[in-house]
C-alpha cells in the first residue's frame, strides 16, 4: 500500500543501537519500542459482524486477552470484535483494523523503534504531527469499507478520533516502573506530553498522575491524547486493547452528540405556530415524531456502545479503564449529552403538546359545525 502524499520517514533513520548511551537524566537506551497510532472511525449505526467477508489478509475474533494475574473475568467484550491484518508497509510498519458491532472502525499503524530514549521522543514527535500517517489510516479504511460494506447499516460519512501509544518492551540493562516515576519523570512526562523541553514540576505530576502498575516491569501513563505503555509485548495488547476501546466510546459520544446538534438545530427554526390542516398532518406533530425517533435512536446507540464492554468491581485492568475515561473526559461527554436529551424531550413534550391543542381545537370546530348543521336540518323540517 503506499504512503500517498509524502514518503513517510523510515523508522530506522531514527534507530540506534541498543548500546547507545543514555543522556544525563534519560532513561536507558530502548531494545524494543514502537509509536502505534490509533485512527477511530464511526461509519456506520452498526455492522453486522457476522457478515464480513474476506478483508485484507483474514478476520478473527479478538477478545480481551488479558493477564491472568490481574483477574480476567472482571471485565470482558460481551460481543468480542473482529481483526482484520494488512501487509506491511515499508520500513516494517504493521497495519492492522479492528471492527466493533456498534459501527466504529479502529486503524493502527504500528511504527518499530530501537535506540535512546532522546531519540524515541524526536521520533515519536516527529510522527505524532506527520501528515502522512492519518492519510495512511484513511486509505485503508477506505479500502476496508469496500470489502465489509455488506455488513454496514446506515452507513454515513466518517467522524474520526486519533490517540497514540508509546510503547516499550524492553531497555538496557533493564528498568523497574518505579524509577520512570521517580528518577526519570521529568522525561517520561515530556514524552507523553509530546514537548521537547523539560515541564514545571506541577505539570509533570499532572502528567503523570494516571498511571497503572501490576509488576515491577510494567507501567501504563494515560493521557488525554496519548499514552505509554511499558510491559512485554502479549500484556501491552490488554491495556492499548483497553484504551482502544475507551477511545471508541469516546468517538460515539461525540457522534450522539453530533446528531443532537444537527437535530436541534433543525427544530430551532421550525415555526411553532402553525395551523393544523385537517387533511395532513401539522407542522407540530412532524416535529414531534422527528424527535421521538431522535431519542430512542440515539439511546439505542449509546445503550449498544456502552454495553459492549462489562466492567465488575476494582480490578487492575478496570481501575486501567476507569482512569482512561477520566482522561479522555467520557463522564463529561455523557452529561453534556444527557442535557441536550433533556431539552430535546422538554421541546418533544412542547411540539406535542401543541399538535394536542390543535388536534383539540380542530375536533371542537367540527362539532360546533355538527351542531349547527343539525340545528339548520331542524329548522328546515320544522318549516316544512
């Protein structure tokens, strides 16, 4: 597949070796690292997993393969969804998508590193604002779209969400979570924070301040927009799996949101006076109709989209989870969301209200004019 626009900078421009030095105050040279960048796509009300057909190289279920140290069964896919693996790029970049029932296509473009953790930072800068790799993303999903649209119901425009993972396997000599904390947070919090100078003391503790730990070998810094994650390479699956996830919910939060949006907007300049026509139907019931089916279609996919994932009591990987929404601000989303709602069935209640009063005022008429016509009737025979 190629890289359109501009040829996107080699990974092993930016490698060393894994002897290389460490700078004053850095964290030992990186053995084996990786810049993964997530692209979430929202393209469709559902996907009917079931019916995907052949995609790149083959499909496969992905559940959460988590550790079993860290209890397992506290939280789980209740539909696992489906992989879908490309070959890779040039410069050994993997390609990989991820489809989730609830319409949401997940693209990562995963980036190896060898080499100093100064370099790792230049190289995860330089690629966190690289044009390329998002027009990379895009043109396997439009690749991919073609193959599974069978499976797409109420397909529309794309809406898009971005988060990138640093990840690190291993260092040398090796490295305990604590001492990133410790000794080397100043670099570890320009890193995540994707600066090039070192951050104020408060805002390295800001920056730092959600993170997981299960071993002295692991840690996960979640923020808003990024993440590192240092652990072996089958456990750093579960918890970008995790923050994969969360940044799905994240992206059908603000696609309700969108819909709420456009929707109010349309009934802010519907007239609210108008007549009723007794041979159709009044501008007040329309309206009506069209936000009662706004409401139930958008619980409809917050319910879908907030389910998929089951989340019990306070184990590693759910307090993991818990602290990425509060990162990427899902709870605010939700209650933003649950506002618009409300307005939207206080104007709901007001529309039918309305279409009521004039359906009544319609009816009394009708029978004003029964009554006078059996009045007129009356008159006439009493003449006769």
């Amino acid at each position: 597949m190629g890289s359109g626009g501009k040829s996107l900078p080699s990974p092993k421009s930016s490698q060393m070796t894994s002897v290389a030095v460490s700078a004053p105050g850095m964290p030992p040279s990186i053995e084996v690292g990786a810049f993964q960048a997530y692209f979430m796509f929202d393209v469709a009300d559902t996907i009917d997993l079931s019916r995907l057909g052949a995609v790149g190289e083959g499909t496969a279920r992905a559940p959460l393969q988590l550790r079993l140290e860290a209890s397992p069964s506290f939280i789980e896919f209740l539909e696992a969804p489906v992989i879908a693996r490309f070959p890779d790029l040039p410069g050994g970049i993997g390609v990989r998508a991820k489809i989730f029932d609830y319409g949401v296509v997940s693209i990562r473009l995963t980036i190896p590193f060898a080499g100093s953790w100064t370099k790792f930072a230049e190289f995860t800068r330089r690629l966190r604002s690289d044009p390329t790799i998002p027009q990379l993303a895009r043109k396997t999903l439009d690749s991919l779209l073609s193959d599974i649209e069978p499976a797409l119901d109420e397909a529309h425009s794309p809406l898009a969400e971005d988060y990138f993972i640093f990840e690190i396997e291993s260092f040398s000599p090796p490295l305990h979570s604590a001492r990133l904390l410790s000794d080397y947070a100043p670099a570890l919090a320009s890193l995540v924070m994707c600066e090039e100078r070192s951050l104020m003391p408060t805002e390295q503790e800001e920056a730092l301040r959600v993170n997981s730990s299960y071993f002295e070998e692991d840690l996960a810094v979640v923020q808003w927009d990024t993440a590192f994650v240092y652990d072996r390479r089958d456990a750093a699956g579960a918890v970008e799996d995790i923050l994969e996830f969360a940044n799905t919910q994240l992206l059908e939060l603000r696609r309700h949101d969108t819909l709420l949006d456009a929707e109010l907007e349309v009934i802010y300049k519907l007239e609210p006076k108008s007549g009723y026509r007794p041979f159709g139907r009044n501008e007040s019931q329309k309206a009506a109709d069209r936000i009662r089916y706004l409401i139930v279609d958008v619980f409809e996919l917050t319910d879908r989209s907030s389910n998929v994932l089951k989340i019990i009591g306070d184990a590693y990987y759910a307090r993991l989870y818990r602290g990425a929404a509060q990162r990427l601000g899902l709870k605010d989303w939700q209650r933003q969301i649950d506002l618009k709602l409300k307005s939207v069935g206080d104007m709901y209640r007001f529309f039918n209200d309305q279409a009521q009063t004039a359906r009544s005022e319609f009816f009394e008429i009708i029978i004003i004019l029964l009554i006078a016509f059996e009045i007129v009737i009356g008159i006439i025979a009493l003449r006769r």
